[in-house]
C-alpha cells in the first residue's frame, strides 16, 4: 500500500465523520431556533417538524413526519396552508405578520417566512416554513411607546396650556374692552371675542381626538369608499385654488376593521396639508394598492408642493411643531396616533424643492 493510497483511505474515513458532525450541529440549530420550522417534500409530506414546532403546535415530530400536511392539520382552509400556497403557486413571503394564528386559534403578532426549496437543476423540491410568535416582543414595544406616549402627552400639555391662553388672553381683552364702551357700538369687540374662544374650541376638538378609537366604532370599510367621499367634500376647495387630483385606487380592495371617522379624520389632516403646500397650484396624487402577501393595505397622498427641509423631517409628527404662519401643528401628530391606534403606520418622504409623499399603511380586514 503506497503512501498516497493511505491518505486516500484517510480522506474516505474522514468524509461520513465529517457529514455526521454538520449534520448534528444542523439538528442543534433547528431544535434550539425560537421559530417552529416546519419543511414538507413536493408530495405534501412533513420531512422537518423542530422542538419548537413541537411546543408550539402541541404535536411530536415522531408522529408527523412522513404525514401529508393536510393530514396533520386538517381543519385549516386551503388559504391558510401556507407550505402548501408556497409549493403549489410559488407564493413565497418574508416576514409577514398576521394578527391571529389559524394552526393554534391565537390572537397575538405572529411572523411567517415561507421559501421554497429547489434542487440544484432548479426543480421544485419542496417549501420550508419558519414562524415566529412576536407578541410578548410587541408588547414590550408598546410599553415602551407608552413612555414615549407619556413624554408627548406632557408636551402637549404645555403645548395646549400656551396655546388655549393666548386666544383666552385676547377675548378677554375684548370683552372687557366692550364692557368700557358705553352706548358705542360694541358687536365688533364681540365677533372678534367670539372668533377666540372657536379657536380654543377647535384645540379641544383636535386634542380628543388623539384620544384611541372607541371599539363600538369599529366596523369593515372600503378605504376606496373613505378617499372618494374626501374628494368630494374638497373638490370645490381645489378647483378655486388651481389644484387637480389625481387618483388611482385598487378596484381589488378589501374591507378594513376601522373607525371610519377616525380614518377619514386622519386622511383629512393629510390631505388638508398637501392642499396648503401648494399656494399656488398644482397636482396631489392618490393611490389605495392591497399588498395580499402582506395583507395590508396601503394609501399614498403626493404632493408637488416645495417639500419639506431636511432638518424639519424629524419633527414633522411632534406635537405643535409647525413651518406654516396660521397652523397649530397637530394634523400629523393626530393622523399618525389614530393610525397607530389601527395597527398601522405612517411614513413621510420629502425633499426641498421636490413635494412631499405620504403613504399610509393598515392591516387588511381580509373580508
């Protein structure tokens, strides 16, 4: 036997000891994951099912592997097999979260990431599923926001203490002033009293409505529904000021679980800003699009407005942060708590000289 068949010999040894080691760390990682994974072959049957999995679905790897899918969690609708979708329609997502969990009869925020598995002459193998359970992560979120709620409701306090004196301070001086003039005409001092203390009342009526949707509210809308009524109302407004809309809405909208006045508040305020960006004239853009892999909805307002600086996008939600002479500075701080109150977010892009974007994003209600 010469040197060089020893090595070889060594080499062939080395190889199943090698394999057997990768295998084992694979096996460590998957069954210490905090995600359940979940893997099925292109016949439907389970081929990986982790610890995890296992804790979560309340079943043992033992008994399912090898089983159709079906067979394993037979009271899901088609649409809720998400191995399966990804299989049969290449209907793959990342990262997509759903508000309750059909396979455990769960409301929480779960995660799903769902890829499918090709071997190396590109042909369908099978689809792998990983989902986390992100609720007890959420709600630390939300406690946290809840102190950064507590720091902008002490804002707004101050806020509204300066706000509220000032016209309070003028009415005053107003009506006392009227109080002096004897058998003068005094309906002037009064109007301009009168226009303060409606000031301090549309304060109050902005500030309750930072307040959370009441639940006896909510019902399914069509957003589609909720945008055209808007245009409506202020379509009067932007003909006399030169301004056109343009819109483009999803014929394949589904209906949402929301206030609808809250809703229609919140794209109000938005829309109302875009309108005041542009003095002159000009064009705002809306758009509804239905993300179904996402199950969200989404809405964008643009304007060809000369934007906002660089320097103000960070403050643009604060509470009474404003660059106009007449404005309070609450339409976007309110638009985005009652979309926050939703489930939803906002985002803002804008570049001086070049509008603004606003897009809003909610859950679908999937009805």
């Amino acid at each position: 036997m010469t040197k060089q068949n020893i090595v070889i010999e060594k080499h062939d040894l080395c190889v199943p000891v090698e394999k057997k080691f990768w295998q084992e760390y694979s096996d460590i990682i998957l069954n210490n994951a905090t995600a359940a994974i979940i893997a099925i072959d292109n016949k439907e049957r389970i081929t990986l099912f982790n610890r995890q999995a296992e804790h979560v679905f309340a079943k043992k790897a033992k008994d399912v592997i090898g089983l159709p899918l079906k067979q394993v969690f037979p009271h899901l609708a088609d649409h809720e097999h998400y191995l399966l979708l990804a299989l049969h329609q290449q209907r793959e997502f990342k990262d997509t979260e759903r508000y309750f969990c059909p396979y455990t009869n769960k409301s929480g925020v779960f995660s799903h990431t769902v890829t499918v598995v090709k071997n190396a002459r590109g042909q369908i193998g099978g689809a792998i599923w990983l989902r986390r359970d992100l609720t007890c992560e959420r709600r630390l979120q939300q406690e946290m926001s809840n102190a950064s709620i507590q720091a902008t409701v002490s804002q707004i306090a101050a806020g509204t203490a300066h706000e509220i004196r000032n016209p309070l301070t003028t009415a005053r001086g107003y009506i006392q002033f009227a109080l002096c003039q004897e058998g003068k005409p005094i309906a002037t001092y009064l109007k301009t009293a009168l226009q303060e203390i409606d000031q301090i009342d549309r304060i109050i009526t902005e500030l309750l409505s930072f307040f959370q949707p009441r639940e006896d509210g909510l019902q399914f809308i069509n957003i589609n529904n909720i945008i055209e009524d808007l245009l409506g109302l202020t379509q009067d407004t932007v003909s006399l000021s030169n301004i056109r809309f343009q819109t483009s809405l999803d014929k394949n909208m589904p209906l949402c679980l929301a206030d609808a006045a809250q809703i229609k508040n919140a794209l109000l305020h938005i829309l109302r800003n875009a309108m005041e960006a542009l003095p002159q004239g000009g064009t705002i853009a809306i758009n509804s699009a239905y993300d179904s892999s996402k199950g969200e909805i989404s809405i964008t307002v643009c304007d060809s407005g000369t934007g906002i600086k660089q320097e103000d996008l960070a403050q643009v939600f604060r509470p009474f942060f404003t660059t106009k002479e007449m404005g309070m500075g609450l339409g976007l701080t309110l638009a985005n708590r009652i979309i926050q109150h939703h489930g939803g977010h906002i985002k803002l892009e804008s570049a001086w000289g070049k509008g603004t974007k606003v897009s809003i994003y909610l859950p679908a209600g999937c009805r």
